[in-house]
C-alpha cells in the first residue's frame, strides 16, 4: 500500500462518497475511484459498499480506517521532526522531467510548493531519464523524475506513478481488433511499433522489448539515439494503419477522429515513474515537493 492510496480511501470514507473526496483532495472522481478499486484489488477485499446515496465502509473497510489514520499520523508527525534537521526553501529548485509526464501529478505537488515556499522559484528540463540521471550525478537537478529506478546509494527515490499502458491504432484497426477488456497484445502483431531511443531509459526500454516480444511483436528497426517523435508526427504514423504507439489513458494530446485509444487485455505493460534526488540534500522545500507526490493529487 501506498500512502496515496490510504489518503484517496480515508477521504472517501470521511466524505461518504466519491464527489465529495475528488473535491476536497483536487482530483478527478474517475482517478479516485480508480485509485480505491486499486487498493480494493491489491488487498483483495471489498472496503466500500457503493449505493446511490453514497458510500459507506464494510467491516473490512472499518478496520483499514483505524490502521490508514494510525499510518499517516506518524507520517505527518516523521516530517514535522525531520524539518528540525533540513534547510528551508528559497532560491532555485530544478526538476528533470520526462516526457508525457501527467499535468495532474506536477502540477498540484508544484502548487503545495509554491504555497508553502513562495520564495523558491522551479526550474523544469525536459530531459529522458539518462539525461537526468547524468545530470543529477553531475549536480545540474535537484530532483528529476525517472522511468527507472537507480541503483546504489547515491540517490533516494520514491514511486510516484504507475500507468498501464493503452494502445494508440488507427480508429478501424481500434473497432476490428478491440473486445470487451480491449484488445490483446498479440493482435499488434504485424504493426510497427512506434518506439523511444533505448538510450532514452536503458532498463525500461528493455522491460518494455522483452514483454513486447513475448506477444509476438515485431519490434523492428531501433529508434536511433536523440529522435524524439512529436505527438503529431505520432498520430500522423497511427492513423495510417500500419503502426502502433503506446500511451496511457490520460495521453494529454487530443486525439484525431481517425486515430483511437484502446486498453490492452490484463494491463500487460505498466509505466512507473520514480522521484529521484541526491540522498544527502537537507532541502526542506524538496522534502516538500516529494512529499506532495505521495498525495492523492499524485494517484
């Protein structure tokens, strides 16, 4: 369990229903209701029982309440005595991020920022991992947000975003290929597969390839280092017919009306996005922003 997930679950008991809790935590109620079904999976459970008038807890439900409460009072009182011992904020705070990094993650965890230290200004790169990951070892980011999580003990990281991946196919192949859960890994089959540098993310690239492949999917030719595909370019490929792209269910680029957005059969292939920074910095306005993901608004 996450502490974004006992934060979504804690605030839609207390506000006895969805709508409510998306409101007081900033977040879409389809994210939310996501986010508890999640828990609701991972724990095998049933939390809530959902009516018309609202929700109400189960006796599982209940007893989770009591142990989320106890669970995120001591994380609230760890940070309240750990702030004795960091630095304050002002000055610059710089942040790699990657691209299709989800504005409802950033951007909530950079207001909480601005809000308790107003005299720290951002500073975001767009950077791929093995950019950020270079240019934390080199002292040029204070944070960066990685598709991989380093090894050693040089950085702390923490998950702050797990996607299943959808599929991007021309709107015909979408409607010929898609079943109820969506449409099978192995049906992209024949299709080229719309692909990063494997410079970009060595292990997510290679993650990705191997589940790719244990489908059937011709992986073709290998993007050559430094090629970024613009969302456009992407749609113009896809809407040909002959390709494939993968993209989560929230891609933020609006979408042709002859290019569809399809889930993939049993969530085969799953994005995380780790925080990373220096484990030496005492910055307390980045022990903040790394705080502010692990909120629902990060879910």
């Amino acid at each position: 369990m996450e502490l974004r997930e006992l934060h979504a679950f804690v605030a839609v008991v207390e506000e006895g229903g969805f709508s409510a809790a998306a409101r007081r935590l900033h977040v879409s109620q389809p994210a939310l209701s996501q986010t508890v079904s999640g828990l609701e999976r991972q724990l095998r459970v049933k939390l809530l029982v959902r009516s018309s008038t609202g929700v109400r807890a189960t006796d599982a439900g209940a007893a989770l309440l009591a142990e989320a409460r106890a669970v995120l009072a001591r994380h609230d009182q760890a940070l309240r005595r750990m702030a004795r011992f960091t630095g304050g904020g002002g000055g610059v705070l710089r942040i790699g991020i990657p691209l299709e990094f989800p504005s409802r993650l950033l951007n909530p965890a950079l207001a909480e920022l601005a809000e308790a230290f107003p005299d720290t200004r951002v500073q975001a790169r767009h950077l791929s991992t093995t950019e950020q990951l270079s240019a934390l070892h080199a002292g040029e980011l204070d944070v960066g947000l990685l598709r991989e999580r380093p090894i050693g003990q040089k950085f702390d990281a923490m998950l702050v975003n797990r996607e299943e991946l959808g599929v991007l196919l021309s709107a015909p192949q979408a409607a010929e290929l898609s079943g109820p859960e969506g449409i099978p890994l192995d049906a992209l089959a024949g299709l080229e597969w719309l692909s990063f540098p494997r410079a970009d993310s060595p292990a997510w690239y290679d993650e990705l390839t191997a589940i790719l492949r244990s489908h059937g999917v011709d992986l073709g030719a290998q993007a050559p280092a430094g090629q970024r595909l613009i969302a456009e370019v992407k749609l113009a490929a896809v809407s040909a017919g002959r390709a494939f792209a993968l993209a989560p269910p929230d891609w933020p680029q609006l979408l042709h009306d002859n290019v569809a957005w399809s889930p993939l059969v049993g969530h085969p292939i799953v994005r995380r996005t780790w925080a990373v920074w220096p484990a030496a910095s005492r910055r307390q306005d980045l022990g903040r922003l790394i705080a502010a993901f692990e909120q629902p608004s990060a879910s």
